[in-house]
C-alpha cells in the first residue's frame, strides 16, 4: 500500500515538474556557495588530494553526491533556490 502511494506521489511530483532537472545543478551549487562563503565552503570538504585533473578528489566527491541528491529537483527549483 505505501509503495503504491509513494509511486503516485512520485509520478505526480515528475509530472508537476515544468523544466527538466539541471545537469549541473551541483555545480551551481558550488559555486553559489563558494560565492557566498569563499573557500570556507570549499574547505568542509577538500582531502587535500589532487586527482588526475588536479581537482580536490574530496571536493569532486561531495560534488557527486550534492549531484544524485538534486538530481530530481527540476532547474527552476534550483535556480530559486540559489537567489
């Protein structure tokens, strides 16, 4: 039963949505933030580590998950969120 209207929920929140997700929308995040905090922002999650195209290996990390977890939010939703 909660499945079944989880998936309603799900489907109709997709459906409500008027623009596609944001491709980069980690990376707006980021740079938002960056903007906002500076290099603070950076910092709560920089290893230290270059990777092999010499980005912070931890800061490429955090990216990636900020990325699945915005992956749902349509760019609108995004782009007022960063105002």
């Amino acid at each position: 039963m909660s499945e079944n209207v989880f998936s309603l929920a799900s489907a109709a929140i997709r459906a409500a949505h008027s623009e596609p997700p944001m491709p980069n929308a980690a990376d707006a995040v980021f740079r938002a933030m960056h903007g906002f905090y500076g290099q603070l922002w950076l910092s709560k999650f920089a290893t230290g580590q270059a990777g092999a195209d010499g980005s912070d290996t931890g800061v490429v990390s955090a990216k990636a998950i900020w990325a699945h977890g915005l992956r749902d939010f349509d760019s609108g939703v995004v782009k007022l969120a960063l105002r």
